[in-house]
C-alpha cells in the first residue's frame, strides 16, 4: 500500500545531481527523439487540421506550438504537441507498460517549462519524473490494461504529465501526491477502440493527456486535493489500478527498485512510422530488398510468421477508406510500402500515400499468422519472419528477433540526428544542427524558451 504517496516522495525529492549520468543521457536522447516526431508528424493532413481547429479558438498565450510557427494557451500548446508527439506513431515506448510516455510527458514539461522560465536542469527532472510516473502506473497493469480496452499513452500518460507539470511549478511533498491524485479524476478514457478502429481521434491521446495533467497539477497548486491512494486504491475499490484492468493489477510494480532502476532506462526508439509490433517486419522486408536484386513487380506473395500479440494488433489489412491509424497498425501495409518505396517514414503515411492503388494492390498478397516458436520466445524478444516467393519461384526469408531501437540493439544519438533529418524533409533543415546542440548541452540551458522557440 501508499504507492502513490512513496511515488509521489520520489519525484518531489529528485534533484538531477543524484540522477546517473546515463540516466540523464538517455533523457536527451528523448528529446531529440520528441523533435523528430514533431517534425515528421507535420506532414499528416490530420495533424495539420488538429491545429487549424486548436488554433481558431484565438486563445493567445505565452507556449510556443512546436514547429508549428506560433504560441498559444499552455493548455493549447501542450494539447498540440502531444498530438504532433503521437500522430506519426514513431515515438518511443517502454514494452513493458505497452505505452509511449513522450506524448504526454514532454509536451507539457514544455508548455510550463517555456512559460515559467525554467532551466535545462528543471526540464530533465521534470521529464525523468514524469517518466517514471507514466512508466511505472502503467507497468502495474500491463497488458491487461489495454486487453481491458484502454490505452495507456492517455490514460497513464496523465500521471507522467502530472508529475512533471508539479515539479516544474515547484510543488511541495503535498502538492505532488494532490497532482497525482487529481490526475486520476481528471485523465481521459483514451479508447482502444478508437486505435483497433482506425479512428484518427486516436492521435490526440497524448495531448489530451498532457492537457489533462496540466491541470490536475494547477488545481493542486490552488489547494485542489485528489485521492492520495489514487493508483492503489483502498478497501473501496475505486482505485484507478482497481477500475482499469480486468485481471488483478500488481500496485507493486509502482514503487520496486524506485530511484535504483529508472523505466527510461527500458525506453526503445522508433526508426519506423507505424506500431512497434510491425518493426520486425518492416526490418525484415527492407533488410531483405538491401541484400537481393529485385523489385516490388516481382513479389507474387509475402508471408509474415510473427508472434501472437502482434497478429491480434497488427496482422489485419488495410480496409476500404482506411486512415493513417489503420495504416500504422498493419502489417500488411508497412510491408507493402516498405517493398515499393524502400522505406518507412512520414511520407509513408499521409494520407495521399496510404490511399496509393500499388501499395495497396501488393499490401493483399501480404498474409500475416501467429508461430509457435516465436510466441514461445515473447515478450523477451519481439521475432518476425518475412517470406518473400517472387514470381520466379525463389524464396527469400529474414528474421528480426529484437528491432533497432531496443536497448538491446539501441539508436545512438547520430542515429536519433539522422531521424530528425529523415522526418524533417527540407522543411526544418537549417534548424537541425541548433536544436540538436541544444538539446546535447540542455542541463547547461538557464531558459528552456530559446529551445522551444528554435524547435
């Protein structure tokens, strides 16, 4: 019991100077992640209407919207970077709470961070912080959290938001508990629906969430108290662990090894535009067209063995008047694109692109089933296996047991440059080298505005 208050304790208290330097690495390594999935996710018409509309509310204010060339409410801002975090479905993620804690947590570090004038140091304690919060309610309840029909980037995501929003206003041990506590109230449902649906109100989870949890932390500021059993519950049974997940949740996973192990630690990146559980398809499939001679005219059928959870989430087609969504989460369309265009980014995924007849004539000889061996071997590692039969008749197959981005296979930080530059296009470019030297030095920052200003 008191998970939430001993978590609560952990992020009032952390000061950046205790953290490991490895820890702190990786945090950087984060933002320059969150960067590239600003940029990329601009070119989605969905992102771009998401803007428009948060924009025509006129609500002027001091928080810049990222890459987006104006400032707005805190709120606005953080709603706005959160879905430019999401939307392009690049973001990082940590496999054992199935959840990505950028769309939440950084957009709204920024959005206070900016407007309060805080420092590069108070930004990664903040972020660190609302890492662990987002991480670790989620992993108490993974998988049957989502199995249970949410998604926990929205709806754990809040916590992480929360507690970074409270360490940046500066909250005492009682504030941040109340942070949390109102958090729990305040987050939103975040429907996997809407995800297995293909809905495109799937890409503001993240801002909502950060929104969300903005507000939890300003109302704890005002003396507005929550529930300080919040993630735990108590004999009542209303706990948001209790109320969220079909199978008994393990509250335990909250506090264990709490400022030893920090959840970043576990984080993977995204090379790939689209859900981790197609990476070691599309890794495959491009692996395979880099070592043979052939063209995407010449595939007569294509076949992915991969493991159980991937086949429910990710084994489906694109349907009729599929979305970027439905394209993100199959298979059959990463495959597909990869095998004509050679790649997989935000080009990939507009909207024009994913509505193409080729790639979606290929994407049906594309056929997607659950192996027994490679379930046997998940969730420790993520195997795919892609068959190509060519119309010749040859046969090519390659298998990726842990996608690059992993820890065990990480992206460094020349490979999370590159990504920046890969998703910005020529759109962003003579800001890239700045931002990325920016963010490398940030613990030496003393005003985060001028990082979000040249974002």
């Amino acid at each position: 019991m008191n998970e939430t208050r001993i978590l609560a304790d952990f992020c009032y208290e952390l000061k950046l100077k205790d953290v490991p330097e490895e820890i702190v690495h990786k945090a950087k390594l984060c933002l320059l992640d969150y960067v590239a999935n600003i940029y990329g996710s601009l070119e989605l018409d969905a992102v771009k209407s998401v803007v428009t509309y948060m924009r025509s509310l006129g609500c002027d204010g001091p928080a810049s919207a990222l890459g987006c060339g104006f400032k707005t409410s805190i709120p606005g801002a953080a709603f706005i970077n959160g879905t430019t975090a999401e939307a392009i479905e690049a973001q990082d993620g940590l496999r054992f709470g199935g959840n990505h804690p950028v769309c939440a947590v950084m957009p709204a570090a920024f959005a206070l961070g900016e407007t309060n004038n805080s420092s590069g140091t108070q930004l990664l304690e903040a972020i660190i912080v609302g890492y662990e919060a987002a991480d670790r309610a989620a992993a108490s309840m993974h998988p049957y959290h989502t199995l249970s029909g949410f998604l926990p980037t929205g709806t754990c995501g809040t916590f992480g938001a929360a507690a970074a929003a409270a360490k940046l206003l500066k909250l005492d041990q009682a504030g941040m508990l109340n942070a949390l506590g109102n958090a729990g109230y305040l987050l939103p449902i975040s429907m996997a629906e809407q995800l297995m649906g293909g809905y495109t109100i799937k890409i503001v989870q993240g801002g909502q969430a950060a929104s969300a949890g903005i507000t939890a932390a300003g109302l704890a500021a005002q003396g507005i108290t929550g529930c300080p059993e919040v993630l735990e519950g108590s004999s009542l049974k209303g706990g948001f662990t209790q109320i969220t997940s079909k199978v008994d949740p393990k509250p335990e996973r909250i506090t264990e090894r709490l400022g030893e192990h920090f959840t970043i630690e576990d984080l993977y990146f995204k090379p790939f535009t689209a859900c981790r559980h197609t990476h070691g398809a599309a890794q495959a499939t491009l692996g395979l067209l880099r070592d043979n001679r052939f063209s995407a005219d010449e595939v007569e059928r294509v076949d992915v063995s991969t493991y159980g959870m991937a086949e429910v989430a990710v084994g489906k087609g694109m349907p009729e008047n599929g979305t970027i969504v439905s394209a993100q989460f199959s298979i059959p369309y990463v495959v597909a694109a990869c095998l004509i265009d050679n790649e997989l980014g935000p080009l990939q995924l507009t909207e024009k692109r994913i509505t193409g007849s080729d790639v979606l004539a290929l994407s049906k000889k594309v056929f997607v089933k659950a192996d027994d061996e490679l379930n046997k071997i998940y969730p420790d590692k993520t195997s795919s296996r892609v068959e190509i039969t060519l119309k010749s008749g040859e046969k090519l197959s390659k298998q990726v047991d842990i996608p690059k981005g992993d820890p065990r296979d990480p992206m460094d930080q020349n490979d999370l440059v590159e990504k920046i530059r890969r998703f910005a296009g020529n759109r962003f470019e003579s800001r890239i080298d700045k931002v990325s030297s920016m963010i490398m030095d940030i613990e030496n920052l003393k005003d985060i505005k001028a990082l979000a200003e040249a974002i």
